[in-house]
C-alpha cells in the first residue's frame, strides 16, 4: 500500500482529484477561462490515458477471439474518446441571448400593433383532444398583436375540425401522410399563404403548450446585425418526468437527458452559429424556409435537416435558452427508446445526404465538425453494451476486453474516470450525476446500436414513428424483453465473479470483480428503469403556492393551494375545508379565472383532492392559466442525495433518516474534502521525474558460460590469508594519505546533506535591536506606545523578536529535491571512499603479492649463480689439467656474469617493491617483509568459480556512478520547481518599547505572521537554462555509470576468461620445469662423470631457469589476477552496503 502511494504515478493522481474537487466547488462555468481551464486539464488527463492505453494495454497479436474483442473493444473506446475531447472542446465558448431577447422584446412592444404577424402551426398526428386542446388554448392565449393559429391535422379528424371551427382557429389537412411531419408542415405553408401569410411561423408539437410571451421574446433576435438569423429554436422543456425519472423515483431530485442538450450543449453550438433545430417551439421565417423549398423531406428527422439547408443559403439558427414552452416527456420506456432511435436515424440519413453537411457544400468546417460530434454521440452507444457484456465474456470465454492490471488501471484509468464525472457534473451545472446519467444510455443503447447497422445496410426507406403522448398508464407495465437482458447480464456476471472469488485470483480476475461490481449497478438500474411504473390517471399537476377562498353549504373559508391542473387541485388541508365531506360541492376562486366549481374527491395528511366542475369558457382560462404557470416539479438540477435514495428505494431499500448533525457536517463536507486534498496534493507534491532505467544490461551468465552459484560473503579480512599482508592492508586502511582525502570528502557530504536538510524544519530564532533616534511615534514614559505624533523627537528604541524566520513551505518540492540531491551525493562520496577502500586493498595485496614473487626470483636467481659458479670452477680445474680451452673457460665465466646480472635485477625489484609498500602502508615496511612465507604458498583465497553477474550491482564504484546520477535528477526537479511561485511562512513574536526595562511589558508586545509568495516573471531565460543545465547533467551522469557499468563488466569478463586459462598454463609449466629439473640433474652427472661436454649441462641448466623463471611468474599472474577478480566483483559483499536504487530504477 505504502509503496502505491510513494509513486509519482500516486501523487500526480492526487493533484488530479484535488484539481477536480476545487474546480468543481469553487470554479464558475459561466466564466470562460475556467471552463478553458477545466476543460484544458480534463483533456490531458484523458490524453494521458490514451497514451498509456495504446502504450501499455493493447491486446496480443493473434487471431482468438479476445484479441478480436480487445481491438473491438478499443476502437469504440477511442471513439468515445474523442467524442469527449471534441465536447470539451466545442464547450469552451457559450452564447446567451438573454440581453438581445429583452431588447428584442421591449423594442416590439413599443411598437404596439405595428408588428409583424406570426402564423402558429400546431403539428397532430394522432394525439387525444386531452393533449390537443393544451396547445390550441395555449397558442390562443400568446401575448401578441398578429397571431394566427393554424392547426395541421395528418390523421384527417372531422371532429377536430369541428372543434377548431368552434374555437376560431385554422384546421388543415391533407390527403396523405407523404414525408411525415415535414410533409404536413409544407402542406401548412402553401394553405397559410393563400390565407394569413404571415412573415414568421411558430411551429408547435401536439403537446407543447407555448408560454403568453414566446413571440415577444423570440422575435427580436431576428434582427441580429452580425448575423443572418433564418430561425430561432428554444428549448422542449418537459412538465412531466420522463420514464427513467418516473421509473427510478427520481423526477424531483434528478433532470431529464435533454437537460444537458439543452442548458448545456445548444449554448456552445450557438456560440459558433450551429444550433439547430429540434422540432418544436421555434419560429422561423416565411421567406428562408419557402425559398430552401420547403421543410426539407429526406430524413425522419426535419428538425436538424432543415437547420442545415437554411444553412446552405447562408441563414444561421440563433438558440434562445428560455423556456418558453411545456410539453410532454414519452410516456413509456419503449416510446423513449423508439424516439432515440429515430433521432440516431436521423442524424445518420442527414449525414448521408448529397446535400447534407458531410457531402454538399456551402458548410463551414465548424459546421461540419458539429455534425461529426453529434455522428459520434450515437456511435458510441455500443462502447456502452461493450463495457456491460466484457465482465461476462471474460468469466466464460477468457477474453479481456482490458488488458492492464488492477493498480495500472488505478493509477492511469481512474483518474481520468473521475476527472470527466467533475468536469461533466460541473459543465452542466449539476445537470449531470453518475450512473443516472449513464442509466439513460444504457436503456437505449442496443436499440440504436441495432439502428446503427441496420442504418449502415438500409438507411433511407423506413416509415415515420410518431412518440405516443397522453395514453393510459395506469398500471405497472414489465417490458420482459428489455428486462430478460439485463437480468441475465447481472446473472451472468455475478456467478462469474462468485465462481472466481472462490478460487486463486489473477490480476485479470481482479480487475473484472471491481468490473462485474460496477457493471452489475448500471444493469440493476437500467433494469428496474425498464419497469414502467402507473402514472395518476388525472392531468399532471402543476405545484402552486396560492391564497384562495372557498364556499360551500357550510360557509365561506380561507383556504391555500399546493398543486393545481386544468381537471382538479389539491389544496393544505383548512379549517374551511374540513367541514367539506367528501362528495359535497364547492366553488373555489382561482386568480385570473375566477370561481370554478368543484367536488372534494379525497383528503389525506397531503391535501384534500379536488375535482374541477366546469363549463367550456371557464375550462378554457383554467388550461390558459395552468399553463402560464412554469413547472417547477420537475427537477432543473440534479440533487445527488435524494437521487441516490430514491434510486435505492426503486430497487427496494429503505434508508434510515439521516440524524440532522450528520446531515449539517455533509453540508460543509465539500469545503473539508477540497481542503483536505490541497493540503495533501502541495504536501505531496514532488517535480522530480521518475529515473529511467539504464541502457545497458548484465548478462545472467558470464561469457565463459559458467551458471552463477550461491556464495558466501566475504570480507577483506577472510579473503586475505596472509597474516603479514592482512597487518599490512589494516595499516595502510588507516594511514594511507590518498584514502585520508577520500574519508574526509565523504565527511565532507554527510555534513552538507545534513545542512540542506535542516532546510525542511523551520528555523527558530531570535533578533534583538537597540538604537536611539528620531521618533516619529512616541512613546510614554514607560514606554507604551501611544497614538499622538510627536516628530522630532529623540529617544531610545528597543526590540527583541523570537520565532520562525522566513521558512518556506515547499508546496512544489524544491526543498525537497535539494535535500534528495544532497543526500545522493552525500551516498555518492560514501561509495567513493569505500571503492578507495577496495581498491587500497587491491594494490596492497598486489604489491605485497609481487614482492613475495621477486623474493622468489632472487633466490632462483641466488641459485642459479650458484650452481654457474660451481660450474665454472669445474671448467676452471680442467683447463689447468689440459682437458679443456680457454674458449669454454670464458664462456663458462660469461655464464656466471648473466647470472650475477640477473640477480642484482631482482634485488633492485625488491627494493622498489618494498618502498611501493611503504607509500600503499603510508609508513616504513621492515625490509624482511614477504620473506616468511615460502613462494608459491597463496597469500589470498580464491574466489569462488561461477560468481553471478548481478553481483557488479555491488560494486562500490557503480554504486556512487548512480548515486549520482539520482543527485543529478534530483536537480532537475529542483529546476522544475524553481517555475513555480516560492511561499514562506514568518512568524515571530517579541516586544518593541523606548526602555529596556519595559521591553516585555504587556502592553509592549507584538506579533506577526507573514505569508510570503514570490515568483520571478521575467528572468531573461535563467530558469529555462538551469533546468537544461540539469537535464544534461543527468544525461552525462547517466551515460558515466553505463560507461562504468560496461567496465566493471569488462573488468570482471577478463579476470574470469584469464583465471581459466591460468589455470591449465600453470599446470602446464609445472609439468615442464619437472621435466626440465629431471634432464639438467642428468646432465650435470653425466658431465661430472665424463660422458658429456660442460656446455650441454650448460644449456639445460639455462632451459630450466628460464621455465622456472616463468612459472613464479605465471603463478603471480594468476594471484593478481584473484586480486583483480575480487575487486571486479565489489571487494567482498558482508560489509556492503545495501543498492541505493529501488527495484524499479535498480542499475542493471
């Protein structure tokens, strides 16, 4: 667990969800440079991601099946990627047009009825008179000079004919259904203009109820002088809940999805003059419309196609956020899949068109990049059924869908997971909440996955679905289909699971239980959204808080109204209405109507139930007042508490009240969280940039091929079997001049690194002033300073303070980096002097090693004068007896000079060897040192055959080559740090007073705290060229220990490589100085004995001095090289100190 949090993976996580919390609890969306800033940091994270995505977790390359499904799997991934990168994008600019609609607005009213006249089209296809009349009332209800209500009946209904001639208002239809809506509005423009042909056209669905002053609000941002406006959209504002609110409790306390188109998405398309059309409640201009030809009639979807080929003709749809109108949401889960699959339709048949922004021309870039962001909405609705069915595949078919770790996944997918559920809830402005809004694409995404393909196969061709709106829902519908799927994913994922859990878990099965876990949530959502719940069987009542009277037969009362609807009301229950029975009339006055008879149908703790007896007229002002009225039970903004609740209640759990202290701490709960966090993120906060490995690596295996084994530690001491040579390397360990310098350069570190990092503590001090001079302020006689000036005066001053000095808080690690790179070097100059250590050893053993070999060739030398000598007078005795020449005597003689030659070489090297010990000891050697122990008996051990590789690791030297190269990353963090502001903390107290004596009176003390920030701005480059400086640093340090690292190997490689073929040399050279002995003892006999000249003994006595000669020689070889080897390997490993790098940055 400590190791995961002392990342900085960890720590860049932590700055992540901080960023986050502050953004989300302190930032303003309607600022731009915040949503720039949220936005800019939401996308890197995801970029980050992505990188590591593609980097790190791509599946194997063969041809199974989850390969197949990990490729899969990730291109919708990255499909949805950057569906949200594009939407942060696109969300960076918004327009508000609040300001040009009340100039709009006042101008035409001033105008009085010299304005220009607006034709209503109210669009019917098969909807009740219940829903109809709504609308038809409504529209008459507009407050505005010139409308004309116009009624476009496609069903071709005689009894809605009847009733438009009834409430004077226009009735046309047509003999078919051709082209659907957009036909039935083109048979509305050609009928209208031979009859009102007004200049500008309100267009309303069936169910959408238009505000008294639509016409005044939206009329004026025709006349944009920037811009040429063809058609004004406002939002569909729903006054009852949509299915998933309605099916998942949620209707007050979570928005409907097209909150967020609306409130959201159309402000930021408007911002770049490509808002389009949604269907209802817009106005567009006669003359724009009548010469693109018409509501255009290639799509199922006319709205966004007619947007587009105004736009062909230079005509801009301008977006007015005001809702200025209710409707009705689908009633039923089917209707709202079908009414999502139609739009996904739509969008793809517009895009398929010659003419349609992808294909024809006349669209801008925006234009086009728009449409292609709202292509990708839909398709990345099967990356939702992916996300839902991976956990299932993987538990039955093997195949994963995410190919990356449990911690990875933590450390790179999460944090970008929570940044976008901050910076979604945030952009929207609480309209956006975990699992409800993912609910909503859930439900519907097969559907219109299963559209997308068959779009792809057949996209034209296909009949005109109109959403069924005001039918019966009085009772709990199952839709078993959509039910069965869902249900069986929760099954199949949980025995899954269950079945892994009971068993020994990999990485995988980790990753997909928290998998399986949260999918399991989505699909119990998505599943009991797909249970309709009944709807009341009266119209959808409006909350209204209203004083009214009341009469009866039992008299006139005082009575208030909490909800209200053109059928009924429910009023709080009164003393009035309590000598009511149910069943017995009453009236009741309703502002702007008047009194409305009714009947009490029903009282409870909520309310007593009204119903309302009418006649027509007064039913008609009732529906205009009600509808008048804007809705405020539905939620606007998402309230994520009682959305959670509710949820839970929908799934059959009950939660207890929460206690109200509880409740009280949550409120501030945001404010702590933020707090908490930033404290963590600055205290964590650390530039220094994780150290890469290095470029170069140590074999398993020598190149001899030879396995490494298990040895045991050994030090110096138990290395060195010489007792004389281990007196030797401990006096020269103490006194040894060079080794001195090294030992005082590593104290020298330590102390340095000790310094720097007193830097993390505050420094307490205490300052003391005395002075005398001219007082401005002055003091009394004791003293005190008082409030009166008096300049001029002369007089003493005495001040003493005591606390922190200007200590700073290392929010950016700079301290930090400075006491790590201390402290590396401190290691550095330690791993210096134990390599002087080791290689004071070396040259020790070495030189003490060759002063034994040149005893050894002193006394063959000694020998071999002896044995020329006697040779000689042998020859000498001869020539007086007449039996040999002068020529052989002088040659013999010559053979004694070379000898007596050779033995004062010897001398001479041990003379010099023996002064070379005395610098090593670092004081005088005896001059019988090396003499004890007989040549060849070993003065060191041998090292153990088959030593691994690894063990360079060790080395002393290796180790202060990396420790430097931290210190040098280090620096970089430092420099990195220098970028950002420096913050220190003052903080002293003391006192200030014009005696001594009175210094710490009471009324003389004072304190101070001082938070300092300083950040240089312009600096002419300095930070930028100390931060390279860093970074080459590194490089050079880094490429000094590979350079190190390849030596030592080196090194070590040609110890070994010469150790085994040493070994069979000296075996060798044995063989043949015995041979050698053997045929120069027989040649001295037979020269003694007659039977062989002086000079062949001559001869085989100089043969075997040189291959004795050799062979000392050679065994000294092969002890320096031991010597070598030891050093090559660390110098013996039970002393070493431990690697400084960790396992992950560990030299290799």
């Amino acid at each position: 667990m400590f190791e995961l949090i002392d990342t900085p993976e960890f720590r860049v996580n932590l700055m992540v969800v901080g960023l986050a919390l502050i953004m989300v609890f302190h930032a303003r969306a309607d600022r731009a440079s915040h949503r720039v800033l949220f936005g800019f940091l939401t996308a890197l994270v995801l970029v980050r991601y992505v990188a590591w995505r593609l980097a790190e977790t791509l599946p194997p390359a063969d041809l199974g099946f989850g390969t197949l499904m990990g490729w899969v799997f990730l291109v919708f991934e990255m499909v949805s990627i950057v569906y949200t990168l594009l939407s942060i994008q696109m969300l960076s600019r918004r327009r508000d047009n609040h300001a040009q609609a009340d100039a709009g607005e006042a101008m035409l009213r001033k105008r009085g009825a010299d304005v220009p006249a607006v034709d209503v089209f109210i669009c019917t296809y098969n909807e009740e008179i219940g829903v109809l009349e709504k609308t038809i009332l409504a529209a008459q209800a507009i407050d505005y000079p010139h409308v004309n209500v116009w009624v476009l009946d496609d069903t071709r209904r005689d009894w809605l004919r009847d009733y438009c001639a009834r409430k004077g208002v226009h009735y046309a239809r047509r003999p078919d259904n051709a082209h659907a809506k957009a036909g039935n509005l083109n048979n509305g423009l050609r009928q209208s203009a031979g009859l009102t042909n007004a200049p500008y056209i309100l267009v309303l669905d069936a169910d959408f109820a238009p505000h008294r002053n639509i016409v005044y609000r939206v009329l004026g941002l025709f006349d944009d002088p920037k811009s040429k406006v063809g058609l004004v959209q406002t939002p569909q504002f729903y006054y009852n809940a949509d299915p998933i609110q309605h099916n998942l409790r949620a209707t007050d306390s979570w928005v409907d999805e097209q909150r967020v188109f609306f409130d959201v998405l159309q402000p930021a398309k408007d911002a770049a003059d490509v808002a389009f059309c949604v269907g209802t409640s817009f106005i567009v201009r006669r003359d724009a419309i009548t010469a693109a030809g018409g509501f255009p009639t290639g799509s199922v979807c006319e709205d966004i196609y007619t947007t587009y080929t105004l736009m062909r003709s230079g005509w801009v749809t301008r977006w007015l956020n005001e809702r200025l109108s209710n409707g009705l949401s689908a009633d039923s889960i089917i209707d709202y899949i079908n009414q999502r699959s139609r739009w996904c339709l739509g969008t793809i048949q517009v895009a398929l068109l010659r003419d349609g922004p992808l294909r024809g021309k006349g669209y801008s870039f925006t234009a086009r990049l728009h449409y292609v962001h709202g292509l990708l909405h839909w398709l990345t609705k099967p990356f939702i059924l992916l996300i839902l069915a991976a956990p299932a595949l993987y538990w039955y078919t093997g195949a994963s869908a995410f190919h990356a770790t449990p911690r990875a996944f933590a450390m790179y997918g999460l944090p970008p997971l929570v940044m976008f559920w901050g910076y979604t809830y945030w952009i929207s402005q609480r309209r956006c909440l975990p699992v409800f809004t993912e609910v909503t694409q859930i439900v519907a995404a097969m559907a219109v996955t299963r559209t997308i393909v068959s779009a792809l196969i057949r996209p034209f061709g296909r009949p005109f679905k109109v959403t069924a709106k005001g039918q019966d829902r009085s009772r709990t519908v199952v839709h078993w289909n959509l039910v069965a799927v869902f249900g069986a994913l929760i099954a199949a994922m949980e025995m899954g699971a269950l079945g892994a859990i009971g068993s020994a878990m990999t990485t995988g099965d980790v990753l997909n239980v928290v998998w399986t876990f949260i999918a399991t949530v989505y699909c119990l959502a998505a599943l009991i959204a797909c249970i309709d719940r009944p709807r009341p069987e009266h119209d959808e009542r409006f909350p209204y808080d209203a004083a009214t009277t009341v009469r009866s037969a039992a008299g006139v009362g005082a009575a208030r109204f909490a909800e209200i609807a053109g059928d009924g009301a429910r009023l709080l229950n009164s003393t009035a209405l309590g000598r009511i029975g149910i069943g017995q009339p009453l009236d009741i006055h309703v502002d702007h109507v008047g009194w409305v008879s009714a009947t009490v149908t029903g009282r409870s703790g909520a309310g007593t139930e009204l119903a309302f007896v009418h006649d027509d007229a007064v039913h008609d002002r009732l529906v205009r007042h009600v509808f008048s009225l804007p809705p405020s039970h539905v939620a606007t903004q998402v309230k994520p508490a009682r959305a959670v609740l509710a949820f839970m209640d929908s799934a059959g759990w009950r939660w207890p009240r929460v206690p109200r202290m509880p409740r009280m701490f949550a409120s501030s709960a945001p404010m702590l969280a933020v707090l908490l966090v930033a404290v963590l993120v600055l205290s964590g906060c650390n530039l220094t940039p994780p150290l890469k490995p290095a470029d170069v690596e140590v074999p398993a295996q020598w190149a001899d091929g030879k396995a490494g084994t298990d040895v045991a530690p050994m030090a110096w001491q138990a290395f060195v079997r010489d007792d004389e040579l281990r007196g030797l390397i401990g006096t020269a360990l103490s006194r040894n001049r060079d080794l001195r310098v090294y030992a005082a350069k590593a104290r020298e570190a330590r102390a340095v690194y000790a310094g720097t990092r007193s830097s993390l503590f505050p420094e307490i001090g205490l300052v003391g002033s005395a002075g005398r001079g001219n007082q401005v302020t002055s003091l009394s006689s004791t003293g005190v300073v008082t409030n009166s000036q008096a300049v001029g005066r002369v007089g003493n001053t005495y001040a003493v303070q005591a606390g922190i000095m200007a200590y700073e808080l290392d929010f950016f690690g700079r301290v930090d980096a400075g006491v790590e790179q201390a402290g590396s070097q401190a290691t550095a100059s330690e791993r210096d002097f134990a390599a002087a250590r080791m290689n004071l050893v070396g040259e020790v053993s070495n030189a003490y090693l060759t002063l034994r070999a040149d005893r050894a060739l002193l006394s063959l030398a000694d020998s071999d004068l002896a044995i020329q000598t006697d040779s000689t007078g042998v020859m000498q005795r001869a020539r007086k007896a007449g039996g040999t020449s002068d020529l052989d005597l002088l040659r013999s003689q010559s053979l004694v000079q070379r000898a007596a030659v050779q033995r004062e070489e010897f001398r001479m090297r041990v003379g010099q060897d023996l002064q070379w010990l005395t610098v090593l000891v670092g004081q005088p050697v005896p001059a019988t040192t090396g003499a004890q122990r007989p040549w060849p008996e070993r003065s060191v051990a041998d090292v153990p055959v088959g030593l691994p590789a690894s063990l360079l690791q060790r080395r002393p030297d290796l180790l202060a080559a990396y420790a430097r190269v931290e210190a040098a990353n280090s620096g970089i963090g430092a420099a990195k740090a220098a970028f950002y502001p420096s913050f220190s903390l003052t903080a002293v107290g003391g006192g200030l007073s014009g005696e001594f004596s009175s210094l710490l009176n009471s009324g003389n003390r004072s304190w101070a705290t001082v938070l300092g920030v300083s950040l240089p701005i312009f600096d002419w480059g300095r930070r930028s060229a100390n931060l390279s400086t860093n970074e080459e640093r590194l490089a050079a340090a880094m490429a000094s220990y590979e350079y190190s690292v390849q030596q030592a190997l080196r090194e070590a490689a040609n110890a070994l490589i010469a150790d085994s073929h040493l070994r069979p040399q000296l075996e060798a050279q044995q063989a043949r100085v015995q041979s050698l002995q053997r045929v120069a003892a027989i040649s001295r006999t037979r020269f003694r004995n007659g039977l062989e000249d002086y000079f062949a003994g001559a001869d085989a006595q100089r043969e075997l001095y040189i291959e004795q000669r050799q062979w000392i020689e050679l065994q000294l070889k092969q002890a320096v090289n031991t010597v070598s080897l030891y050093k090559a390997l660390g110098g013996g490993w039970e002393d070493a100190p431990a690697p400084v790098a960790s396992a992950a940055t560990a030299p290799r």
